[in-house]
C-alpha cells in the first residue's frame, strides 16, 4: 500500500510539472501556444485547451491542414481546403461545426500549422487566475503531501521485514510478497558476505606484501630491506649484497651500544668520585682537634637562700576541732579510712541559718 500511495504522489507531481514546463517553455523556442482560459471568448477553440502551432511556408501546406487564423483579435482553428500562394489568398472551412462556413482568408509568406491541441491543461492557467482556483490548487498539495507522510508511516523498515520473515506464527503459510521479501534479504546479506570476504581478502594481500620484506636481525636492533634494494645485483651477488647490509647494520649497532656504555660508565665513575670525597669530608669532621689554650671563666658562687615560713599554716584534725569548737560550731567531723582524709560536714548547720533567715 505504501508503494501505491507514492506511486500516486509521484504521478500527479510529475503530470504537473510536465504541464507547466509545457506552457510555459513553447514560446522560448518559437511555438505559438494559445490557451483558451475563458469561455465567454468568441473562438472554436475549447475552453482550457492549449494549442501549439508552427510557422510553415506557404508553399509547403497542402489541403486539410488546420492552420490558426487571427480575426477580430480572436484566434481560431480553420482548414485549408484551397491554397493559392501566388496571390496569397486561401479558402478554409470551420469543422467545428457541423456543415462548416467556408472563408476565404489572406495569406503571407508563413503560416501557423496547427502540431497539436491539448484540452484539460489550460485549466492549470484558468485556477491561477481565480481565489478559488488558488485554494483548490493548495488543497491538492496538502492532500499529495498527507499522502506521502502516510506512506512513509506505512513503509516497515528492513529488520521489522526479516522479524516477520523469521517469526512466523504456528501454521502460517508465507505469502508471494513475503517470499519475495524473504529473498531480497537473502540477496542483501550475501552481497555483504561478498564484501567482507573481499575485504578480508584485501587485508590478506596487504599483510603478504609486508611480509614480502626482509628482516636482517642484529644485536637486539631489526632492519628491513625490500628486494627492490637490491635489484642491481645478479641473482649471484643478491646473497652478498644482503650480508653485506646485515654486517653494516650489526657494526652500526654494537657502535651505538659501545657508546651507551661508555656513558654509563662515565656517570658511574663521577658518582663513585662524589661518594669518595664526602666520606673524607665525613671522616675529616671525625677527628679531634689539637688541644689549644682554653681561658677558664671564674664560677659564680651560689648565694645561700633561707626558705621562710609557709603563708598558709598547716593545721591537725585536732587542732582544727578545737578551733571550731572555739568558734562556737559543732559540724560532724567524717574520717575517710581509704583516703585517710578528716571532713568536717557544715551542711546541716548551714541548712538550719538558711531555714532561719526564711522565717
């Protein structure tokens, strides 16, 4: 269905295109192109047809050729029937009327021959003439281009094809369409195979011509030589040209790594000679200076310093009950046996002024 839709679409574009090309380009080349857009014009030519006609000789027309005749600024289809070009008179006939007038008509050196007469294709020119004309033809487009969408939306894509192909249901018989899709997507992925086979081959061929290369292995270094470098030689002297080259390469790489490890051994040899110097520098800082003449500097003597009297006296337990009895108090007196520390307890003494400073 999809198929048929464009086909659809692509017709009447095309139709439309080839009508418009066809008014239009005619008089470029020098056809005469008459188009009949209006009905209420005095001419036997139908309305919205379009009329091609050449200029011939008039010598060369014969009679019953339709040939186009201008009268009263109207354009009109006549017959010859009788051509006299030596005194440029003619006589036609109107055959678009039954039992036709016959006319007798001027003639000069050329005549427009009627090619051909196309009816339907001046409509074209008569709806570009109108509104309504203008909207019949912008609905046509929208109904090509609703057209189109619906097809692209119908159109199944390739995989949702081979799904279908693949996956029938249980007892489905395939139809003509779908075989026929089934061997297209055959085709499609053989001619994909074909073309990786190609490329593998391709690569193969790449790889074989790099493998076509000499290697001459020397010292831990590898060189290749191509055979194009010794063409020159014989096919007696190709061997020796190819040891030649290895004895070249070999000799320029022991070179390179004799001078590796003359390097090495250089920077070896100044750090062994830093070492060197700062264990002497090490060892120098060891040893004892000689014994010089040391001035003695007289020692200060220490002035003795008499401990007075602590400012806080240090009272007993005792004593400090005898103070307080003194004072008129009267705490309990708590010793701790694991500290072995005397707590004089106040608390109920200073709950009894505080009950009397409430009353």
């Amino acid at each position: 269905m999809s198929k048929v839709l464009k086909f659809i679409v692509h017709f009447v574009v095309i139709c439309t295109l080839i009508c418009v090309l066809g008014l239009v380009l005619p008089p470029f080349f020098g056809v005469r192109t008459v188009i009949v857009d209006k009905s209420d014009k005095a001419t036997n030519l139908p309305v919205g047809s379009v009329t091609y006609a050449i200029p011939e000789k008039s010598s060369a027309i014969s009679a019953g050729t339709p040939i186009l005749v201008q009268k009263d600024s109207e354009t009109y289809k006549y017959t010859i029937t009788n051509l006299d070009a030596s005194k440029g008179t003619g006589t036609v006939t109107d055959q678009s009327v039954s039992g036709g007038k016959t006319f007798t008509i001027k003639v000069g050196d050329y005549v427009p021959k009627v090619v051909v007469t196309i009816g339907y294709v001046g409509y074209l020119m008569v709806a570009t003439e109108s509104i309504e004309g203008l909207i019949i033809l912008g609905l046509v487009v929208l109904f090509l281009i609703i057209l189109y969408v619906i097809a692209e939306l119908w159109k199944k894509e390739p995989d949702d094809i081979e799904e279908d192909v693949n996956d029938p249901e249980p007892g489905y018989v395939k139809s003509r369409k779908e075989l026929k899709q089934e061997e297209k997507a055959r085709a499609r992925r053989m001619k994909e195979e074909e073309k990786e086979i190609i490329q593998e081959e391709k690569a193969r061929k790449h790889k074989n011509k790099k493998a076509d290369k000499r290697k001459v292995r020397t010292g831990g270094f590898v060189d290749e030589i191509d055979e194009e470098d010794v063409t020159g030689y014989s096919e007696n002297k190709k061997k020796a040209a190819i040891q030649q080259t290895a004895q070249t390469a070999a000799s320029e790489a022991h070179a390179e790594l004799k001078k590796e490890i003359a390097a090495a051994t250089s920077e070896e040899a100044d750090m062994l000679s830093r070492l060197e110097m700062a264990e002497r520098t090490v060892e120098e800082n060891r040893k004892p200076h000689p014994a010089g003449k040391v001035e003695e500097v007289p020692e200060e003597e220490e002035e003795p310093v008499t401990i007075g009297s602590l400012a806080m006296p240090s009272y007993s337990a005792a004593q400090l009950a005898s103070r307080v009895k003194k004072a008129g108090d009267a705490p309990d007196i708590v010793k701790d046996d694991i500290t072995k520390v005397t707590l004089f307890d106040y608390s109920d003494i200073i709950s009894g002024d505080v009950d009397d400073m409430e009353e």
